[in-house]
C-alpha cells in the first residue's frame, strides 16, 4: 500500500490474476466507504483490489 493522495482502484475478483499490487490507503477506504454505502456489492465475494492499470 502507499499513502499517496489518489483515489485510484480497480477490483478483481477469486480467480482473476492481480498485475498491479500498489493501491493508495485513500483508494481501499474509498471502497469500504462505498460497501458501506451499498451493503449488497461485492457480498459474499472474494475482492482484491488493485491500482487501475489504464
């Protein structure tokens, strides 16, 4: 993880091949703050999360 000021991600789920493992704190408190918001996304799912290579 970095600390950089970015609000960068995308997920991947069991199974999908991660390329990039750098994500920003800000990005993985980003998604929780959307589960919490959307408490059905993502339920019961294996998610990584990734810096969005594009």
């Amino acid at each position: 993880m970095t600390n950089k000021d970015e609000v960068d991600y995308q997920k991947t789920k069991k199974g999908q091949q991660i390329t990039n493992t750098e994500v920003s704190r800000k990005s993985v408190a980003s998604y929780i703050y959307e589960l919490i918001k959307n408490p059905n996304e993502d339920l019961k799912e294996s998610i990584g999360l990734e810096k969005n290579r594009y």
